[in-house]
C-alpha cells in the first residue's frame, strides 16, 4: 500500500500537477547535458535575448505530492539559495551509473521559505548523493520504505 503526502505547501490537501518532477534513470555512465556541473541553458534568466539561451519553464507548483510505502521512501534534500535551479544528481551506492535528478526549487513553508530538490519516489536502500561537481556519492542517505528522509545538500 503506498501513501500519498504532500512534502511542501500549505493547502492541507496533496498537490501534483507533474511540473514538479523532472527526475528520470542514468542508466548511462557519461555526464548528463544537465547535471549538477554549473547552470544549463533552460537555466538562463527570463530577460536574456531570444535565441542565447533556453528560458526556463514556467514556475512549477510549491506543492509537492510523494509515493511511499512498503519498501519505496522519498528524498527531501535541502540546499541554499544559490543552488536553486541546480539538479543534484543520485544513485543506489551499489550502481552509480544509475543516477536521477530533480531540481532545487523555492518551496514555500510555514515559517517562510526553503530551497530543496524532492525525489518522490525512491526504492529503499543507500543512495549516494553526487557533489555539485559531479562527484558520486560525495555523501550518503539511507531511504527507509513508508518514510521521507530529510538531507542537506552539502
């Protein structure tokens, strides 16, 4: 059985829209065209000239609804300001060419705001968090099944 939570927002009610999830498998072992290495071109502000850059989508929901249960957690790791937009990458520490991303995004909270990246939906386990250069598993979180671990982005 799997349960659905809203991890941010304040409507007291689970919010999905699918805008908020841009994670997908790297069953490849080469760097993704967006990683964490530094800003990608749908990273470029709204008011660059047409054709320089990609802009970015439109601002996704502060909501974020995740799937847990027997054996499958989520991930909420914090991050600061200056990372927002950033796509922290990570991978079961057992398989690192396995690696997924989100982005961090503003998400609006009680006592104001924090920034964090939200994986959704994770097989418990070990996972390696890859450093904002690209380092594997520069450090570790353990996702326990039915449970949303918490995390800094270090």
């Amino acid at each position: 059985m799997y349960a659905h939570r809203e991890v941010f927002g304040t409507s007291g009610a689970s919010v999905f829209d699918g805008t908020d999830v841009n994670t997908h498998p790297h069953p490849h072992p080469h760097a993704h065209p967006h990683s964490s290495l530094g800003p990608r071109a749908h990273d470029a502000p709204a008011d660059s000239e047409p054709g320089q850059a990609e802009i970015r989508p439109t601002r996704p929901s502060q909501g974020v609804c995740v799937d847990i249960g027997d054996g499958v957690g989520a991930l909420v790791l914090y991050a600061s300001a200056d990372r927002e937009w950033l796509e922290p990458e990570i991978h079961p520490v057992e398989r690192p060419e396995h690696r997924q991303h989100v982005w961090v995004l503003e998400r609006l909270v009680a006592s104001g705001s924090v920034f964090a990246a939200v994986y959704p939906s994770l097989p418990e386990g070990r996972y390696g968090v890859c450093s904002p250069e690209g380092v594997a598993a520069a450090q570790e979180v353990e996702i326990i099944g039915g449970a949303v671990t918490e995390a800094r982005w270090l």
